[in-house]
C-alpha cells in the first residue's frame, strides 16, 4: 500500500476534490515524459474536479460562482463551464478505462462526465442547462458537441437512449441563435457535424456557409480573419482551426467527398503552419505574448498546438518531445500563480493569477474553462512517443541558448 501511494495518480483518487496540485522537486528537476504526464492529468482533474462533482449530482447552479464584470453573463455561465471543460477532456476520457492507475482515474472521470451530461440536458433536472435563450449558448452548445465527436466511444456510447435523445433535442434548440459574421460560424457548423454524427440530422447549409466563408477569410501564412477582418489574438487556436478540422473530419467520415478531403487536407496543412508558429510563440522561460482579447482563458490559447500533435502532424521540424515540454511548462508556469483558483478549487479571471481586470463584459467564471482544450494531448496513450523520454528544447529555447536553425518561411496555400 506504501508503494501504491507513492505514486502520483494513485494519490490523486485517495485526495479530495480541491487538493492543491502538488510539485514535488523531481517533477521539477526532471525532464521526463512521464512525470510530465503525471503532473498534467493532475492539473486536468484538479480543474474538473468542482465542474463535474457539482453538475454530476445536479448541483452546479447552486455551488459554482458567477466572477464576471458583467452581471448578466449568469444565465449562460453554467453550460460555458461544463461544454468548455468537456471538449478538452475528451480525447483522454476516450482511452477508457483500463487496469493502470491512470486508466481506473479515467473511469471514475468518464462516469462523472455521463452523469453531468445526463443532468445537463434534462429538462425536468435542477441542472438542466440553457442551449437556447440569448445568444453565448450557442458557443457552449459547440464546445459540448465537440467533446461528442471527439469521445465518440466513451461520452456518447454509455449514453442511456433517454439521454441521447435529450442531447439531440437540445443541441437542435440551438439553431434559434443567429451566429455573428465571425468565427462564430464555426460553432453552428460544429453542432450540425455532431448532429450529422450521431443522428444524420445534420442541416448541411450551416456547415456549407460556414467552411466557405472561412475560406474567404483565409489572411494567408496559417491565419484566418475572425470575420472578414484580422484580429492579433488565439482566437485561430481557441476557436477557429480545430473547429475547422473537427467539421470537415467528421464531413469526411460521413460521405468521402473528394472535394472535402481535398479541403481538409489543405486546412491541416494551414493548422500545421500555424501550429508551428504558436511553438515559436512559448518563450524560453514558458511565457508567450499577452495580446488580444480572452487572455483569461490561458493556456487555452495553445488549443492547436495541442490538437496537432495529438493527430501526429506535426510539422517536420517541430518534435513531439519539444511540444510536450513546452505546453508543459506553460500550463505550469499558469496553474501555479497564486490566486489561479479560489479556496473551493473553482478557477478565477487572470492570465498569471487572479486578475479580475483581465476578463471582458463576456467572460464569466465557466468561460474559463476552456483552458481545458491544452490537455487533449493527454488523449495520447502514455506509449506514444510524444510522452516518451526527455524534454527537448523548443524553438525560442534553442535559438535564445545560441543554436544554429534553418530560416522560417511563411507557408503558401495551395488552394
């Protein structure tokens, strides 16, 4: 028992809900793929601890706090939260269980998530969540058909018939929300391609407007317009890229257009260049520029980076190991300023900390959460290679230590 204890996971699920996350000195010291992934199911479990615990046993409403600078954000906040959190969870929860330490925690995650989503679109739960009424549940509504496409066996599969047929019904009372003229599009795709998934109800003109106009918006060098204009912010790794991928993938497995495939391969080759860049982007130090709008949602920003390695596509010069350290260092670096979460272990708004000046009129306590889509590399097996021995240096890294690299180029498309 001694020996079971000493390990990290194991003492994850003897530890409560709220446990500060605990960094000992050799996961400091230590370049080591595994510690690392030890450290980051940590983190992950410690953000989604008050998030499922609460929704899983119908009470979310009651329990979560509502920090936001906009009184209003109240009615929406609750599925933010639970959406966001789930489609970065996601990709490790579809390991499954299995006998390792690790594999009997993802159990105990994967039947929280089934239950909260069970309450989530219940209409006669105390934590029946709003998909329809304003505008900001149609984003959320995305980010929760997200985590459905990407858990397809895990979330959606254990799914009793009444609850399937409960998170059709609510993902279709989306529809009433009129998506802005910006990456907004891509969350009424993202939940036509769910429904296109799991109940060939799909209105394909919502995912057609979207991927076109997308298209159009394409600023060349990796990088969409968030609408016809540029914007300097994540928003291509937050939002735009891996929704992109998400739609056309599941377009792609649904009905092997030619043309789709065609269009999916070019936008990975775009997501690849611009995950290149937000490679280059995390300094030496595991800091990375504080520009643009939804700051708070921190590590978040580097949404992409993550989805491209976890689909093995990286680009040639980038390794696996250098992104596994960098990311890392980043979540660290983030998770560990004082004031990240409050004494209940709900997250705050803050970049590096608790900053409440940080968060815009739309940002709420659940917009936080989207943190969260930093860990979908975790959905790669410990085996895989991007979890096997020692750090290498990223980028800046090499380069600042005086390395000799090639040049970087901008990318051309080749649509």
């Amino acid at each position: 028992m001694k020996c079971l204890l000493s390990t990290l996971l194991i003492g994850l699920l003897a530890c409560s809900s709220f446990a500060q996350v605990k960094t000992s000195n050799k996961v400091n010291a230590v370049d080591d793929g595994k510690l690392e992934r030890q450290y980051c199911v940590e983190v992950l479990t410690r953000i989604a601890d008050p998030v499922l615990n609460a929704l899983s046993k119908n009470e979310l409403r009651k329990t979560m706090p509502v920090e936001s600078n906009n009184s209003a954000r109240n009615y929406s906040t609750h599925l933010e939260a639970f959406g966001r959190l789930l489609s970065g969870m996601a990709p490790w929860l579809e390991l499954g269980p299995d006998n390792t330490a690790e594999g009997i925690l993802r159990k105990k995650y994967i039947d929280l998530a089934v239950s909260s989503i069970k309450n989530a679109v219940d209409p006669n739960a105390p934590d029946f969540l709003n998909f329809n009424k304003g505008s900001q549940p149609l984003v959320d509504a995305a980010f929760f058909a997200q985590a459905l496409l990407r858990a397809p066996n895990q979330l959606w599969g254990r799914l009793d018939n009444e609850t399937k047929a409960n998170v059709i019904k609510a993902l279709k009372s989306s529809r009433v929300i009129t998506p802005s003229y910006s990456n907004w599009l891509m969350f009424s795709a993202t939940i036509e391609a769910a429904l296109c998934k799991f109940d060939k109800s799909a209105d394909m003109m919502r995912i057609d407007y979207a991927l076109k106009q997308h298209q159009l918006w394409y600023k060349g060098d990796g990088m969409y317009g968030d609408g016809p204009e540029f914007h300097f912010d994540y928003y291509n790794s937050f939002v735009i890229q891996p929704m992109l991928i998400e739609v056309l993938s599941t377009l792609v497995e649904a009905n092997s257009r030619e043309a789709d495939k065609k269009l999916y391969d070019e936008i990975v080759r775009r997501s690849q260049r611009y995950a290149a860049i937000q490679e280059r982007l995390i300094s030496p130090e595991g800091t990375y520029p504080p520009v643009g709008r939804s700051l708070a949602y921190r590590f978040g920003a580097f949404h992409l980076l993550s989805k491209i390695a976890y689909m093995h596509a990286l680009p040639k010069e980038v390794e696996p190991q250098q992104v596994r350290a960098a990311v890392y260092t980043v979540i660290k670096r983030q998770i560990e300023a004082s004031g990240t979460f409050d004494q209940n272990g709900w997250l705050q708004v803050g970049y590096a900390g608790h900053q409440p000046g940080m968060g815009e009129n739309y940002i709420s306590t659940g917009s936080l959460y989207l943190c969260s889509e930093a860990f979908i590399i975790l959905g790669l097996p410990q085996s895989d290679a991007l979890w096997q021995g020692k750090d290498l240096p990223w980028t800046s890294k090499k380069l600042w230590s005086g390395e000799n690299l090639p040049v970087d180029h901008a990318y051309k498309s080749e649509l």
